[in-house]
C-alpha cells in the first residue's frame, strides 16, 4: 500500500516547508515535492500542517494510589485521537518479582491485544536489592532502556531513597540505562502534611502548600548530585518550578547530562484550580502540585529555549465521582486524594492552542518537544520524526478547527478533564500508524491490540555528547 500526503506543511524538528510525503507500507519513503505520482491513495493536506506522530513518554495506564487505579490501555484511542502514536508508561516492579520478568508479565496480561497506539514501557523499581540492581543491564538488553525512582511518596512501597538511586545511576550508566527521578523530598511533604492536617487544613488547595517549589528544588538537587558523584546522566520528569529549573541550568552548564521534561498542565493550570469552590480543586490534585503564573511564564520560557527537552501528558485517568473522593468527608484530607490528572488526549491541542497560537513556540519547537526529542531520549530510532526510513506515524493537522474541551467529547473514559472549558484551536485531522489510518476526520477508526511493543536502544539522547 502506498499512499501520498500531498501539499501539506511539513514539520520537522528545524524546519518547515510546503511538501509532499509518501508512505510505502509502514514506513515514510520519500519527502520532498511531487514525490511519486504512482500511489494508492492521495490525502490533500491543502492548508494543514504536517507532523510526526507525538511520542508520550510519561503516561500512567496502571498507577495505584492507595489502593485505586487509573483507566488503562483500553482507553489508548485517546492517544490517537490527540495525535500521539506512541505511548510510554511507568509499570511499577512487582514485590519478588525481577525488573524485566514484571515488565513482561504486564506487557502480555495489560498492553498486548489492547492498545490502540505503539507503546514501550520505563519500569519503576520497587525493590532495589542487589540482585535487582544487578539486573539492570538485562533491561537494555530486553528494549527498556530507561528506568524510574520515585523520590516522593514517603511510605508507598515504590518510594525510593539515595541508596537506591545511587545504585541504579551507577549501574544503569554502564548498560546504557537512563535513570530518572521524580523529584519532590518526601520527608518535607510528610512534615507538613501531617501539620496541615493537624491544623484541619485539609481541602484540595492544602496539596500545593504541603510541596511548595523548595521541596521539588532540593531532590532536583540532590538527584543531581548523586547522577554527577556517580558520573551517569539523569533525566528529571515533569519539573514545575523555577527553582527546580534553575538547578537542571546549573548542572547541564557545568557539563552535566541533565534532561528534564515538563508537563501540559503545568504549562497551562495554577494553584488557582486547586482553590476552586467546593471540593473541585480535587480534580488539580497532582504531584508535583500546580504552581503560579511565575512559574508557568518560566517553563514557556524553558520549553522554548531548550532548557527542557520534552512536554508530556503525565497522563493519570482517575474519575473525580468516585477515586477523587477519596480524600472527602470525616477524617479525610488531601493526602488521601489519588494524584495525577487525565490528559492524554489534549497534549498536542493544548501545546498548539496555547503554546504555537500565542507565538510561545513554533511549531518546529513544539515537534521537538512532543514528538522528536522523546522519541531520542527513549532510544526508538524509527519513531518521532518525518524523514525516510522512520515509520510512517504521521498528524495531518487541521489549524482551522475551532472547539472548546470538555470530558463529554474525550476518550479518555475518565469522568471530568483537567482542561474542560478550554478554548481548541485545530485538531488531529488524519492520524497514520505505522502508514495505516487509525483517526480520520477526527474520528478513531482504528483497532484494539493495531499498537505495538517498540524496543527502546540502550544509550539514549540523555548519554549523548550534543543536542
Ligand atoms: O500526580 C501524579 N503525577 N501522579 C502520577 C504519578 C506520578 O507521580 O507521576
Ligand atoms: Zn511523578
Ligand atoms: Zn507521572
């Protein structure tokens, strides 16, 4: 099968030009102009924008908090629908369980025949016994090559501390592993919150002030540290602040490999929600917490300059009716409301509408960072970017269009969104996967188990030297 996108403005990573693409099975075969005439089928992009396929490197399709869990790959149409092809999900280590045998044991009983879109996995360790660190070598080998700790979460069986970070930078450097963190200091947090809550400051804002950006800013630091003591790079995933910014400037001028992404809400919501009348702030309640206008203004600023290399959704699908009422009435407080947002759908829309619309990003600036750099950082070497030999996942994107986001029009079978109410300016017309149409005309034609596992290469974009 072969199929030409004509007449479309294609979209690279550094440039932007009027063209055509040609597709030969699943692969992109040829760019340029008038490609190839002897095709199958002909879209006409006529006024459209031409992107790769986004890659969500931070989604979260099995996390459990307190004993409830999110919406899971039967809900990936979403992704497809918001032009993201491919999706990588945070899969906790079973307790006794190896590293790769957990991520194998999901991938057979939660991905495969279910998702919709492609999809990798970074695993989350759990239990960093020696013999679990000595393993870390064999999830390069197995086509995971990135691996997570939890900094926060003070008493949740995933939470990690120095030791175990330490280990794993060590040893993951050698495999070509690339370890990240998610940085808050679980101590600060559990102080607080316990006199928050001592002093029946319990409500949905009282997440925010049990982290403010100094506790975000110190296990950046530390995080950082132990990556320069153990001379292995460092990814940092969704960084809120500017303080916590500031640290991953410093370390990355002082030659360091310090990756970091942010994330569409951050990018776009403020404390102001979680201050919303009535217990609706509980649908803002994620970790890091929502920051200010400050804050926002200098993550612009960073995605824009490169001082943050990916936007990812941090897709978390928790129904507000029922999971976000966990921590409501006696006795209940915001610690006990399950963290995260639902977004995956909106990650494109949002960054164009308020990102390339408002002229904060170009929309080279915005492929980069939603589709080329996680797709480098990750090691999938056919993904994230429209040139030859790279599998044909391909947005034809309408700018045109004109809508307002709300949970009633989304897939993501979670009962509110975080943006609902927002003004859309154009959407994912035609979405290709791996060169066969999965959304047309903004619908999702495709099928359930159509994605499929991509190996990741070892020494991703966080190893390299430039870039
Ligand atoms: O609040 C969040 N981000 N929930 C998902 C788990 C995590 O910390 O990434
Ligand atoms: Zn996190
Ligand atoms: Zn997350």
């Amino acid at each position: 099968m072969r199929t030409l996108i004509k007449n479309g403005t294609i979209v690279t990573a550094d440039s932007q030009f009027v063209g055509d693409i040609l597709i030969d099975g699943e692969k992109i075969k040829a760019i340029g102009v008038n490609a190839e005439p002897d095709v199958d089928k002909v879209f006409d992009a006529t006024g459209k924008y031409v992107l790769p396929g986004g890659i969500d490197q931070h989604v979260h399709f099995s996390f459990v908090y307190k004993g409830s869990k999110v919406r899971g790959f039967e809900t990936s149409n979403a992704a497809a629908l918001g032009g993201t092809t491919t999706v990588i999900e945070f899969v906790n280590q079973v307790k006794d369980k190896g590293l790769v045998e957990s991520l194998e044991d999901y991938k057979k009983s939660d991905a495969e025949g279910i998702s919709m879109v492609d999809y990798g996995f970074h695993v989350v360790m759990t239990d960093p016994r020696p013999e679990v660190i000595d393993e870390i070598p064999k999830l390069a080998e197995a086509g995971y090559p990135t691996m997570k700790l939890f900094m926060a979460y003070k008493g949740q069986f995933f939470h990690a501390d120095d030791d175990a970070i330490l280990s794993a930078m060590l040893k993951g450097k050698e495999a070509g592993v690339t370890i990240m963190v998610h940085a808050e200091n679980a101590d600060m947090i559990d102080v607080l919150t316990k006199k928050l809550i001592a002093e029946g400051k319990v409500g949905p804002y009282y997440h925010a002030v049990s982290r403010p950006p100094v506790v975000e800013a110190e296990a950046t630091r530390r995080a950082i540290y132990l990556a320069e003591l153990a001379d292995a790079p460092l990814y940092v995933v969704h960084v809120t602040c500017k303080e916590a910014l500031q640290e991953i400037k410093d370390a990355y001028a002082k030659g360091q490999r310090i990756f970091g992404e942010t994330c569409t809400h951050y990018l776009t919501l403020d404390e102001s929600d979680l201050a919303k009348p009535g217990y609706e702030g509980a649908k803002y309640v994620c970790s890091p917490a929502l920051r200010t206008q400050e804050h926002r203004d200098a993550l612009w600023e960073a995605v824009d300059r490169k001082w943050l290399n990916a936007v990812s959704s941090d897709h978390c699908g928790f129904d507000y009716a029922e999971q976000k009422h966990m921590g409501y009435g006696e006795g209940k407080s915001f610690a006990d409301i399950p963290n995260g947002a639902p977004s995956l759908q909106h990650r494109l829309t949002v960054l164009w509408t308020y990102g390339v619309e408002t002229g904060k990003i170009s929309p080279s600036r915005l492929v980069d960072l939603y589709a080329t750099m996680p797709a480098k950082t990750n090691g999938l070497t056919s993904k994230g970017q429209l040139a030859p030999g790279f599998d044909a996942d391909i947005v034809i994107y309408d700018p045109e269009y004109r809508g307002v986001i709300s949970a009633e029009t989304s897939a993501e079978g979670v009962d509110y969104s975080a943006f609902e109410g927002f003004e859309q300016k154009g959407r994912p017309e035609t979405v290709f996967l791996r060169g066969e149409v999965i959304v047309d005309n903004a619908e999702y034609v495709g099928h359930k188990g159509q994605g499929k596992f991509i190996a990741g290469e070892p020494f991703g974009a966080a190893y390299k030297p430039e870039d």
